[in-house]
C-alpha cells in the first residue's frame, strides 16, 4: 500500500528520504567509475551517462525540498516566518502526536537555526507572556569564524617552525635549504547541555513551555558556551578557550604614565609585530565604561560623545563587552583565524520516564549542543590584566 501524503513536512520527509537514498547511489556509482579508470585509464560513455544521470536526479530532488521548505516558512501574507526555538518545538507534528499520547515516553526535537533579533520572545497570540529575569547579550561567537562540521573531533596543521634559506645562489652552485615544521592538532567535539524538570500542567499550558525553552533553556546553553569560549582550560571537557591560549602581553616600549587605551594599543602592537592583523578587543563592561570616560586635562571626553550613538570601536577595531571577561582583564588580537565549529545544533528532549516523574506527574527536558572551539593561531591573541600591562609598559 503506497505511503499517504497529507502535509508538506511528510512530503519534504520522504524528498529528504529520497535525496539520502540518491546521494547514496551516487557514491557507490563513483567509486564504480573510479575503479574502471584505474583498470582502462578511462571511463565508458555509459559510466559517464549513469553518474550524470544520478547527478541531475539528486539535484531536481534538492530543488523540489528547497520549494517546499520556502513554502512551509511563509506565512499567510507571503511573509518568511521565522520560528523562536519554542514555537519550533510546539508546532511541531512530533509535539502535537506527543501531546495527543499523553505526553508518554519521550519525544526528542531538532532545533533549526534562528535570527534572534527578528524572533519575539513569546508569539503574537500569546495575551500575557512570562516575564523571565534579565539576561545578557552574548558577543564572542560574534568574532569567531564559525563553520559546519560532522566531524567528531577536528584535526588540521599547524606550523612550528620556519627556517627561510632563501638567498641569491651563483650559477651551478648548490641551492639552499629552507625547513618547515608542523604538528597535527586534534580538537573534540564537545557536548553542553543541561536539564529541567516540567509540570504536566506546563507541558499542557504551551505558552509556558516555549517560554520554558526559549527563554531559559537556550540561554543557559549560550552562557555556559560563551564562558567555555573565552575561559575554557581544555581539560576534561572543557573547550580550549580563547585566554587561556592567548599570548602574554608585553610592552615592546616605555610609557611614562600609559592609560587603558594605551595598552589595548601596545597589545595591538605585539600582535602586529608577531604578524598577525587584530580584528578585535574584548574587555569588562566596567572597564569599557571606564575607557569611554576618559577625559584630558581640560574635562573634555576623549573620544565619547555623551549626544550621540557610536558603535563601541577603540582603535578602529570593534569593542566586545561581557562579564565572561573578569574585570580588569582584556583580551585583543586576531579572532577571526580561530574557528568555532557546531556539530549539533541545540536540540530538546521532553521524557516522562525518568528518576520518578511518573509518580510525581513530571517530566524532564533536557536541552543540548555539540561544538567545538580550535584556537589555531594562538599567538594571534593577546592577554593581560590591567593593572599589571600598565606596571609593565611604564618599566618596559
């Protein structure tokens, strides 16, 4: 009996189904086609015919979903709605099937990427949304590359040493030899995640639950990702964070009375010195406060302007506050070489059957993601501490 089609995200199920089948058939048919050119030195038009044919199936199949998918995502007005991971979760197919069974077993929930900016904290139909406590912007992933992977760990080279022998060589004689060295880095994945317990009546009250997983769910998974960015000691499993790989500060001159503004530059120094461009500072909202309200020695703001709106850039670089960076501590130079890579976007998981949830009419959601962070220039950054950078400029 044929499978019914009623909704388009069965549809876009079984075209997915169908793309995973053809892509498939296409690597078995290239390893065919590989193994006929290593034997004749080149391929039959039939081959050639076969794997162009596969080819164009799988991409007219790409192209049915890409249709599909654009059409699932607009709203009545011909819009593009942009779903809050909350209301990912319950207008879902798999919530409204968990919720008709009684919310019995468990049901997990795959969570697409979001812009946050255009996502309202709670629908527009919701009449009277929670309100949650405050919460902080999280800037690091900001500065960061980031890039897919489905990999389970990360591997790349990385250079060592360089011993540059290039010179001038007289006819007929011997040519120099220049050396290179490199060491193989390895990087987890690594998983952050954590746990809630929901009543049954949350779970039947669906604004509480979005605001659940949206308002705290995700956000505590972005606060304990952005403290392991910048602090991660990469024991155990940790991620290898940003300071603790970063390069020392060091004056490279003497200044008789240096200022916060003069060692973020000094450090801008060290970084360009070693060769590496900066693209960025991160310091302490306190400190960054402190910086703006710097004045000369008639009263007057040295680059703040109290009247208008500028972007926080202190030395034509961007300026990231977070309290993850400890007042008094900085930390500028190149982030952009570094790489975050996300393996698993944040995903929910709502079960009834766990510990004693069932006596107690319970159930424990649990929210996850896998990433992880390769500091693969870490001379590129550099650290300090206020306090300590001005001593060692003004004795440099």
């Amino acid at each position: 009996m044929a499978e019914e089609i009623t909704t388009p995200e069965q549809l876009a199920e079984k075209l997915q189904k169908q793309i995973d089948a053809k892509h498939d058939d296409i690597m078995k048919k290239a390893d065919e086609a590989l193994d006929e050119a290593k034997k004749s030195g080149t391929l039959s038009a039939e081959t050639k015919a076969s794997v162009d044919q596969a080819l164009t199936g799988i991409n007219t199949l790409r192209e049915q979903l890409k249709d599909i998918e654009q059409k699932m995502a607009r709203k009545p007005d011909g819009s593009t709605e942009n779903k809050s991971y909350g209301r990912q979760v319950v207008d879902s197919d798999k919530f409204k099937s968990f919720q008709q069974g009684g919310f019995q077993g468990q049901a997990r929930f795959q969570l697409k990427s979001i812009t946050t900016a255009n996502v309202p904290a709670v629908s527009e139909r919701d009449l009277d949304p929670p309100v949650a406590l405050p919460k902080r912007q999280f800037t690091i992933r900001s500065l960061l590359t980031v890039v897919p992977t489905s990999s389970n760990s990360i591997d790349y080279a990385r250079q060592t040493t360089r011993t540059n022998a290039a010179a001038p060589v007289a006819e007929g004689a011997a040519k120099p030899y220049s050396s290179y060295g490199w060491d193989i880095v390895n990087v987890p994945v690594r998983t952050v995640a954590h746990l809630a317990k929901v009543t049954r009546q949350a779970l039947d009250d669906v604004q509480q639950l979005q605001g659940e997983i949206e308002q705290e769910m995700r956000y505590g998974l972005a606060l304990a990702e952005e403290d392991q960015e910048l602090n991660g000691d990469g024991t155990g499993q940790n991620l290898t964070g940003l300071i603790p790989n970063a390069t020392a500060f060091s004056a490279a001159f003497t200044l008789a009375a240096p200022t916060k503004i003069d060692i973020i530059r000094l450090a801008m120094l060290q970084a360009e010195l070693a060769l590496y461009p900066v693209d960025g500072h991160v310091l302490n909202p306190t400190d960054w406060a402190a910086i703006e309200l710097t004045k000369d020695d008639q009263g007057r703001y040295i680059f703040a302007q109290p009247q208008g709106l500028a972007g926080p850039t202190l030395w034509a670089r961007p300026v990231v506050t977070t309290p993850a960076m400890a007042a008094g501590d900085w930390l500028t130079g190149g982030f952009k070489v570094q790489r975050l890579y996300d393996r698993m976007s944040p995903e929910v998981l709502i079960s009834s059957e766990n510990v004693d949830d069932f006596e107690k009419n319970l159930y424990t959601m649990r929210c996850e993601e896998r990433l992880a962070l390769a500091i693969r220039v870490p001379a590129a950054l550099i650290t300090g501490t206020f306090a300590d950078a001005i001593t060692a400029a003004t004795t440099a």
